[in-house]
C-alpha cells in the first residue's frame, strides 16, 4: 500500500511527554504505537526511525497515575510473551519515553537505521525478558529490544555516553556518535571519556565508527575535546572503518568574527558576507572567541596529532577519513603532517588538502618551526596497500604541486602502490564552477592532465560537496 510506504518509510517521533489527560491520545508516544497494532502490515514499511528522548519527565507528575494505569492496560493487552510485559511494566516506573521507545522497537523489526537522541548519554541493548533496571554511575540504564535488521545506529548525547550490549545486535556495524561536547563541564569530558580507557565502553563488535567533529557538536576544539576523541577510539579494538567528519568545505567559518580571519588568509577560507560582518553580535565576547579559535586553530586541530592516537587500528584500519571544515584553517604556525604508511590493511584514505600539505604563509606569525613532520612526500606518507586515495579541499596550486608530482613519477616509474586504482581530487569553494569545468573539459590544467592521462590509476576531478550526513 503506497500511502502508508511513504508516510512510514523513516519516522522522526518525539517522545514528548503530553502535558493533559486531553493530549494523551494525540502525542506521538501514544499515538503511533496502536495504529502499528491495529495495523502489523504497515510496520514492514519502516526501515528509518529517529526518536527524541526528552530531558526530563518533570511536570509529567500531575496525569502519572492515569498514564501509568492506561500504558499498564496497552502494554497487557500487546501480543508479545509475558516476560516482555513484565519488564516493560516496570521499565514504567522509571521513564515513560524509554518504556514506549522499547516497546516501539519490539514492534518494528524491520528498522535498519536507528537515530536517538539522549540527553542522559546512555545506550544500551539487551533481550527484554532478562533485563532489570540497574544503577550504573548513579544513573538507572534502560536497555532497547535487540532487532536482528538493525545495522546503523547514530547516538547523539552532550557527553561520551555510557554503551553497553551493542555486540547483542548481531547485524549492527556502523555506530555513529555526535557528543555535543560544547558547554559541557571539563571535568564530566574527561570523566566519561576515560571509561574507554579502562574497557568499560569497549565495543569489539562495531566494525565502522562515525565521529562528529563539527563545531555545532564539539565547539571550538579544545585540548580536553581532542582528548575525549582519542579516548573513544581506544574502545574499538576492532574498527575496519573510521571517519572523522565536519563541516562541509564551504562552511569553515563557524563564527561570523572578522578578526578571526585576518585578511593574510583570504585565499584559503570563506569570508561572512559584507552585510553582516559587523553587526552587533560579532563583537558579544570578542575577545575570547578570538583567543578561542586562535588557540584551537594553531594548536590543537592537528592531524599528526590526531592520527598518532590511532596506534591500536594501525593492523585492521581498512579505510580512514580525516575531518575537514574547521581543521582545514592554518593557524599562526605550520601544522605537522600524519604519516599512514603504517597502517597496513589501508584500502582506502580520504583527506584534506591541509593533511597532505602543511601551509606556510608568507606573513605567518610564527617562523619558527616545531617538533613533527612538515614536508612528507607521498612515498613517505601513504602506505603500500593503498587502493583509493580520496583529497577533497583542494586549490588550483595543488594541481602543481610537488606532492602531486610525485606521486605520479613514482607510481609510473617503481609502481610505488602496486593496488591503487583511483585517485579523486575534489575541488574546493576557492574555485568558481567555469573554472572547474574548464578542468574537467580538460581546457586547462595542461600539466596535470598529461600526468593523468599517463597514470596506471583512474584519475577523477570533481567538486567538494561532501557534508557530515554523506
């Protein structure tokens, strides 16, 4: 039946909890569960699923008794086995949301991308039948129905939340995590992170982990932040893929502060539009931002860096992909470069220009230069078994660059990645589209196009488009 295919196909529910009796029937908590009982062959039709736990359940407390006696009969008269009802019924006493989020689950089994929002950073799953509420560091976990469909989950919480059971999930192998980290006390930061380090987080059967690395997410990159990331990755043991991802190429700048940018570094980044480069609140705290992001930018959003805190994946890391967006923005000093010839089952790297090039500008602040690598080559760089080498971000001067240059002569002449098949170069907002046309007719670009076309490798030049839900 169309109708119900298009209207169900990926659900967004907020499990809001009604403020009157005369709400009841029409929240989406109470509202959508009967119709999928009433009717089981429109529940084939939903494969996406985002639910929206609320905060709290504060005010809930004038209309509980009469939800709580309503939800007991619906929960009784479901047809599903009675240890299911039985924990359902006492999951009631502690969070509504949760109780319904579970038995909406139990009812959906064909659902393979799950989406929730916690503001309680927890995740867990378990076989309703054996689960009782516990406490765990002061905070009761719930745990959702197992589904044997269910392969992408993303998490989105304001902390590194608390996992457990994923590897109950016997088809789920992407897990992707935005930790909304801006605002967050440090000291919580740190704390929840380091249970990745003991392994009371460890998740050995995820095999693909998603990061969010936008500043929406995690603010302007902070010490304890990058930290916190690298802590998370320890409790993957066994990742085959990893993507860190950001803002898209276009979107770097993610504070409308002209001083941010000094006018020096016009060339490698999107500038606010006139209208509103100085409107009142660019100047609310000024200072601080500035000082904010010139320390995360100079600092912090270093590739080498966040690269070498990936030393456990170095003999199973199949594919890996660097952030963009904020990263990519130079500081008052170069940036040392990250070095992947170690990770040995590489198949697949997609990264920025910026974590291939370190830039120096001419009017850099600092000329001194600190300890790391700063002028890798691609030998010394990229690993042996590389297939497919993904750069996005890319300017007009790295089509003649000495890196590009090399890579081509030493592939030809020593056959350097003896299983590289392709090599995307992806062109950022610094290049107008009549420009990238002329690229792609091969109108222009003599130089680089007589190296392609020599290549043993397909060689792809398009446009940088890819955002954080690619």
């Amino acid at each position: 039946m169309l109708i119900p295919e298009v209207l169900f196909s990926t659900l967004v529910l907020e499990l809001s909890i009604p403020e009157t009796w005369n709400d009841l029937p029409g929240s989406d908590i109470f509202g959508l569960i009967p119709i999928f009982h009433a009717r089981p062959e429109w529940k084939r039709h939903v494969k996406q699923l985002r639910l929206c736990i609320p905060k709290s359940e504060h005010g809930f407390s004038i209309i509980r008794d009469l939800v709580h006696e309503k939800a007991l009969e619906f929960i009784n008269s479901l047809d599903f086995p009675v240890e299911f009802k039985e924990g359902w019924s006492q999951q009631l006493e502690i969070s509504l949301a949760w109780t319904f989020a579970f038995v909406l689950l139990a009812l959906l089994p064909n659902v393979v991308t799950l989406c929730i929002s916690d503001r309680k950073s927890r995740l867990a799953f378990g076989e309703a039948n054996t689960d009782q509420p516990e406490k765990a560091m002061g905070l009761i976990r719930q745990r959702l129905p197992v589904s044997h469909m269910l392969s992408y989950v993303k998490f989105e919480s304001p902390l590194p939340p608390v996992l457990r059971g994923l590897d109950n999930v016997p088809n789920l192998h992407t897990l992707d995590l935005s930790i909304k980290l801006q605002g967050q006390l440090l000291s919580s930061v740190r704390y929840y992170s380091e249970f990745y380090l003991d392994g009371s987080c460890e998740q050995p059967s995820i095999q693909r982990l998603r990061l969010d690395f936008e500043v929406k997410s995690v603010g302007v990159w902070s010490v304890p932040s990058r930290r916190c990331m690298t802590n998370i990755i320890r409790g993957f043991p066994n990742l085959r893929t990893l993507e860190y991802y950001a803002e898209s190429s276009d979107c770097k700048n993610p504070y409308r502060s002209v001083r941010a940018f000094p006018a020096y570094q016009s060339n490698i980044q999107k500038y606010p539009d006139a209208s509103s480069a100085f409107a009142d609140d660019v100047y609310i705290d000024e200072q601080h931002w500035d000082r904010a992001i010139y320390d995360a930018r100079t600092e912090v959003t270093d590739y080498q860096n966040l690269v070498d805190g990936m030393v456990h994946l170095r003999p199973n890391l199949e594919t890996l992909q660097l952030p963009g967006g904020f990263w990519t923005l130079p500081g008052a000093v170069r940036k040392p470069l990250p070095r992947f010839d170690q990770f040995v089952q590489l198949k697949k790297l997609v990264v920025p220009q910026a974590a291939i090039i370190s830039i120096k500008l001419d009017n850099m602040r600092f000329d001194a230069i600190f300890e790391g690598d700063f002028e890798l080559s691609p030998m010394q760089a990229l690993p042996t078994c590389l297939q497919h080498l993904k750069i996005f971000d890319v300017d007009l001067a790295f089509l003649e660059s000495k890196w590009l240059q090399d890579l081509f002569d030493e592939q030809k002449t020593k056959n350097q990645w003896p299983v590289l098949k392709c090599v995307e170069i992806l062109m950022g907002p610094t290049i107008s589209e009549s420009s990238l046309r002329h690229l792609q007719a091969r109108e222009s670009g003599d130089e680089f196009w007589k190296l392609a076309g020599n290549a043993n490798f397909e060689v792809v030049m398009g446009r940088d488009e890819e955002g954080p839900d690619v």
